[in-house]
C-alpha cells in the first residue's frame, strides 16, 4: 500500500516549488538562502509540530533551485513546469 505524503505545492509558469511537509524540521535554510525571498513559514505544523516553509511568493521563483540544495532533510524540490 502507497503512502502520500502532504505536500504544499505552488507554481507559477515556469516553475513548481514542492514541499514535503512532513520531512522539514523547521531549519529556515530554505527560507534564508533565496535571493527573491518566495519562502516563508507556513501557518500549519506538520505531524512532528514544525512549521514547514510555504512558497507565498511564488510568482518570484527564478528556479535557482538553492532552496532545495541547502535542505538537509530533502523537504523540498523545485520543478520546471514551462519555458
């Protein structure tokens, strides 16, 4: 049996940020290495009571993808979804 983990998903027109919230302990990596600043702390706690980060602005994501490289525990990946 497959289980589907919550996941926080946005997009804008070239790329999708994913968040796997269960996995994010909180850190902030992710929130403080964009250089647009499309991260925050989401409002909702995962199963583990951390707050995992919420793209709110997405319509900046340049897709540098250093969100997903600085995290350690591999809660979130960035996907192109257009050109």
């Amino acid at each position: 049996m497959a289980y589907a983990l919550p996941l926080i998903s946005k997009e804008n027109r070239k790329y999708r940020v994913n968040v796997i919230v269960d996995r994010c302990k909180e850190c902030g990596l992710c929130i403080s290495v964009c250089p647009v600043k499309v991260l925050a702390k989401s409002s909702i706690l995962n199963k583990n009571g951390y707050r995992p980060p919420d793209p709110v602005n997405i319509e900046k994501c340049i897709g540098c993808r250093l969100c997903e490289y600085s995290c350690p525990d591999f809660a979130i990946f960035v996907e192109v979804v257009g050109k």
